[in-house]
C-alpha cells in the first residue's frame, strides 16, 4: 500500500475548483469546508509539506467521509479520493498514540463479541414476539428521544421472519462459496436463507464456510493491521475447490474485490476475480410479485452491479425512481458512530424522498444500508407520525418472500 507522500502529485492534481461540494452528502449536512474533498486536499498538501502534523484533529476530519466516492466520480481529475484518504488515516495510526475510544471501535474481539450477543438478544427479543409489538406503537418511541429511535432502528432488525421454502433442486455444475457477511451470519439468518432459496433455481452448489468480517470498516478507517488480518484469515478458510466466491452483500463485495490489492497471494487474487454478486446469477430469472407492490430501490454507494434492471423486471410490480436513489445513506459503518447528528441529517432527507414517492418497498442490497434508511425514516416519523412508510428490506429476502419464478 501506498504512503500518504506517494499520492503528492494525485492531491497537486485538485484544482480546487470546488465541484465536489455539489455532491458530498457530508458537505451538504454541514456546509464545513473540511468536510468536501478539496478541503481535505488542503490539509493534506500542508502535511506533505511539513507545515502542518497529522493528528488526531486531522483525523476528525478525514473522518468526516462518507466513503460513497462521489466526488471521485464527478471530478474533472478523477482523483482517487478514497485511497488517498484512506492512506492518510493508516499514516495517522502508524504515527500517533490512538484514543480510547478509537481502541473500542477498532477492536475485532469487541466486533464480534458484539455480533455474537446480537445473535443472543434477537433470538430472545424474536421469541417473545416483541418486534411486531415494538413496531405497533413505534409512533410513541419515536417520540420517546434518541433511545426510542435507537429501539425502532434495532426493531427493524429484527422484524423480519422468513421461512426458507428449498424449490425442487437442479443438477449442479458449478460450485460457489457463500460470503455471508456480518450481518447475515448474526442478525439476519432470513435473508441467507432467501438467496439459498432463489439460488435453488440456478445450476449452482453452494458452499459455507465460516468466514470472518470481510475487514471493509477497518479499511475505511485506515486500520490496515487489523484489515490484513482478517484478510489473511478468511484466505486460509478458502481450502476447496471453487469457481465463484459469492455475495449478497454490495460492502463485502467491493472489499473482497479488492483483497488483491493488499495481498500479493495467488489465493488472493483467485478470491478477487472470482468474487461475484447474487444478482449476476439472477439476472436472467423472471420474478413475478405476488401482490402489485409499488417499489422504488436505494442503490448503495459499494454496489457496482446495477441491480435495478432485475427490480423493473419483476411481473406485477410498479417500479418508482425516487429522487437520489443512487446517493448515500449517511450510515457508512463507523461514520455513524463518530459523526451521529449529521448521519441523521443525511439519512433523513434520504428517506424523505422515498417517503414522497408512496412507495410499498425500498429494496437495497446492503445491511448497513438498510439501517442507514430506517434511521432517517425513524427521524420523520418523530416529526410526523402521519406518514406513509416504506418498508426498507433486502433484494433478496423481497424475491424470496414477495415473488415466485416463471
């Protein structure tokens, strides 16, 4: 991986022309110049130079980031803002003493310490059938502050049940490792069982292997120690035979495409350009909606795969282009936790825009994504209670509950 010094010509290239404004979700939430992507650049330049230290005010800055890659795709340079920012944090934790609470969030053993009591708490809170009560009365928890919206975002959660109905199999030909993903491996069962049951149409054998987190949080944050790690381990769970590595999760797909980037290993490159998203082996499926839902779709900023075209497809639906569908959420993991007013801001308008469009279902095809769009549609509901809802759910869990093959 590159130093932050070898990107001195990437970050002379910005001509701060200021175009990256108009697109930064953070920028737009908080109208601080360091927050857009030129602002940072002026920062970073002074530290190259050795006029200013990369500490931990820096940081917070740098932390002001998204990760959505907006700026890259409108800037007139095509500067690789994310990778530039992201070496800039790892120079960060290889120069300074790093915080306390820096040390509980970039701490896997409380990751997963965390995860696993999620497993604990959702399959308590799902057997006394608490969500659909939570749910009943969320107009009054979210009037309730900030810990009543944080109970309707854990509801969201955890208010979905789905019973896989396994389709009389094919003969299989090809074999492909399921990447679960975090969320799927601990808190959402439902939806790795809806792709087992949409995939029992297709000519393909899956496999389980009990993976770790694919590391993107850690990457994004500079962590690169801990992101290596976690690379290497699920490196050496991949010990059989394979012809895709497959995900349902657009995070977990972008940071295994990129695993060849950070490891020189053969395994690492086999797993990156073997890695492919559920929808490439969907696309030619025909789906008919049980019921004529009208759906509108929230493209995440990590999904590649433009999965819109399987949604339009779908017999029986009315497909809704809501304004920005294609723009972050504002939740982006860590982000949320460091910066958690403005990821509220952020999330709030976004789901304002499908809330104007009357819309069944938002369909996604990112967890995180889905808690970034139910944290904005809980701030409005605590404005105005009146509302229509949208309910935010997985792609893939919609084609498996909502819809049959023909």
């Amino acid at each position: 991986m590159k130093n932050l010094k070898d990107y001195e010509d990437e970050i002379y290239k910005c001509s701060r022309c200021g175009l990256c404004q108009s697109v930064c979700p953070v920028y737009k939430a908080t109208l601080n110049e360091c927050a857009v992507s030129r602002g940072k650049f002026n920062i970073l330049n002074g530290i190259i130079k050795g006029e200013l230290n990369l500490n931990s005010t820096v940081k917070k800055y740098l932390d002001l980031c998204t990760g959505c890659n907006a700026c890259h795709d409108f800037c007139p340079s095509k500067i690789d803002v994310k990778e530039i920012f992201t070496a800039a944090k790892a120079e960060y934790y290889k120069t300074n003493s790093i915080s306390f609470f820096e040390k509980i969030i970039n701490s896997y053993t409380l990751f997963k310490v965390g995860l696993l009591s999620g497993r604990i708490f959702f399959s308590v809170y799902r057997f006394l059938r608490l969500p659909g009560i939570i749910k009943y009365f969320d107009k009054f928890f979210c009037k309730a502050g900030i810990l009543g919206k944080r109970l309707l975002l854990l509801n969201s959660l955890a208010n979905c049940r789905y019973k896989n109905r396994l389709r009389k199999s094919k003969h299989k030909i090809k074999k492909a490792v399921y990447f679960e993903g975090c969320f799927n491996k601990y808190i959402n069962k439902e939806n790795e069982e809806a792709v087992k049951n949409i995939l029992e149409e297709s000519n393909i054998e899956l496999i389980k292997k009990d993976f770790e987190c694919c590391g993107v949080s850690y990457l994004n944050d500079g962590n690169i120690e801990q992101f290596l790690s976690l690379l290497n381990r699920n490196l050496k769970k991949l010990d059989t035979e394979y012809d895709y590595v497959i995900t349902d999760c657009a995070s977990c797909y972008e940071t295994l495409k990129n695993y060849k980037l950070y490891s020189s290993k053969n395994s690492a490159k086999k797993l990156s350009d073997s890695v492919i998203m559920v929808t490439d082996l969907i696309k030619n499926f025909t789906f008919e909606a049980v019921k004529p839902y009208r759906i509108t779709v929230h493209k995440p900023c990590h999904d590649t795969y433009d999965f819109i075209d399987i949604v339009k497809n779908i017999k029986g639906i009315e497909y809704i282009e809501a304004k920005d569908y294609d723009k972050c959420c504002g939740f982006s993991g860590k982000f949320a936790l460091k910066n958690q007013e403005i990821s509220r801001k952020i999330a709030k308008q976004k789901a304002q825009n499908y809330i104007d469009e009357q819309a069944d279902f938002i369909l996604t095809t990112c967890p995180a994504c889905q808690l970034g769009l139910n944290q904005g549609i809980t701030e409005i509901l605590a404005e105005n209670g009146k509302e229509k809802i949208p309910e935010v759910m997985n792609l893939f869990l919609f084609l498996a509950k909502y819809c049959k093959t023909v």
